[in-house]
C-alpha cells in the first residue's frame, strides 16, 4: 500500500493530490455525525472525500460534496469511484457561495478552514484549504441556512475560540447550537483542541459538559476507540 493511501476497514483514500490530508479532525467529525436517518447529506469542503465516505458507509443518503480545490474535487473523485458506494456519491467543483441544489439537505457536515487572518502575500496553492478568505464564518453560516432542510442539522469541528465566532455568527442568523462535545487530545491537556458541534433552526436543551479524550498514557482511550472502530483497521 503506497504512503499517499489511507486505508480504512470498508474503502481506501487516495490523497496525493490533496493538499489537506487526512486529519484526526476529519475523522472525528465523520465518526460523530448522526447520519442513519439521512436522505440527503452536503460535504463542504471535501478534500479527499473522507467524510463523505465515512457518512456513506453507515446511511442510505445520496451525498453531494464541494470543493474549491480543482485538484481535490479530482482527488475525491477518484475516491468515490473507488468506493462500493459511488452511485450515491458526487463531488463539484464548486465554492459553497457558487453552489446551488434543488433540493434542501438533512444533513450537512464542513471541517472547514479556520485560519482568521488572511495570507499577506500573493496566495500560495492551498491556502483557501486553511484560511477563511474565502470561505469566512458569515458566508459559511449563510451557505448552510440556505441550503440546510428545515428539520436538517448541521455538524462542524474547529479549534475553540473559532467555534465560539462562528457560533456568533450562526447564532445572530437563527441556527443554533444544539449539541456539543469538547476534544482533548491527550488526559496531560488541561484546555480542549477541539470542539464539535452541532446546529439546528430550533433551540433546544443539551448536555454541556461531554469531553472526549483521544489519548491516555499514550494509548487511545475506549471511547475514542468504540467512536472510530468501524473505520480504523486498528480498532
């Protein structure tokens, strides 16, 4: 198996073309999304197309992933192909403003660019996959009220500070936090990496105080493990 080739338990990702490799991040969101229920799922910002895969794996949905990556869209295309679901996978080459459906999303799910600053240079390759130039919080809030079903939930990770902003900015535009899970990397890190969330058009109670750790003693712990076994070849 060549190094550009991450292998899961039920499908493989190619990802020598992609830029933004496969992360912990990626994983993470598309282990914890609720999909099972899903006719219709929207990918914002696939890159490789791990997520949309993940999701593909364990619901019936027909699933639209985006990229504005030419190389990526590619790269995910590939994947898809690939893939035992590829009838019910489809990626565009396409920004989230640019993009337009006929049809609204139960679900859709974005580990998105969180960078706040923009390059101060002439922009390299990639940097749209890692600064929120041009995918800003507010654009991406708008992009998913406008194309999220009205019982639909919307599910994204990000660092925490940047969570909070673009709770704000979901917030102000009536989509709001419904649930969430705090992420620690390790049990020696006092302050989570991570947040995952979840939004919907309606409030709704949650419990506030969930944490997943990812690594004890230097070994994963259970609930990391019983959160990813259906896809780490390890678990």
């Amino acid at each position: 198996m060549l190094e550009t080739t991450f292998a899961f338990k039920e499908f493989n990702i190619k990802q020598d073309k992609c830029l933004m490799k496969i992360s912990t991040d990626s994983v993470l969101i598309g282990a914890w999304v609720n999909s099972e229920k899903a006719k219709s799922i929207l990918d914002i910002g696939t890159g490789t197309g791990v997520i949309a895969m993940m999701l593909a794996q364990r619901s019936p949905a027909k699933i639209d992933a985006i990229d504005i990556c030419k190389d990526a869209c590619a790269q995910a295309r590939d994947n898809f192909s690939e893939s035992k679901w590829s009838k019910r996978l489809k990626c565009h080459h396409s920004s989230l403003q640019d993009f337009s459906s006929k049809k609204k999303y139960d679900v859709i799910v974005s580990n998105p660019p969180y960078f706040l600053q923009p390059p101060t240079h002439k922009e390299t390759e990639g940097a749209q996959a890692k600064y929120t130039h041009k995918l800003s919080f507010s654009d991406l809030a708008e992009g998913v009220i406008r194309l999220l079903s009205s019982k639909g939930k919307f599910f994204v990770i990000l660092p925490i500070h940047e969570g909070s902003c673009f709770t704000n900015e979901a917030e102000k535009r009536n989509l709001f936090l419904t649930n969430y899970v705090w992420v620690k990397t390790t049990t020696r890190k006092r302050i989570p990496k991570r947040i995952l969330m979840q939004f919907e058009f309606s409030r709704k109670s949650f419990s506030e105080d969930e944490v997943l750790v990812i690594q004890s003693d230097n070994n994963y712990t259970e609930e990391y493990k019983r959160l990813t076994k259906d896809y780490y070849l390890r678990f």
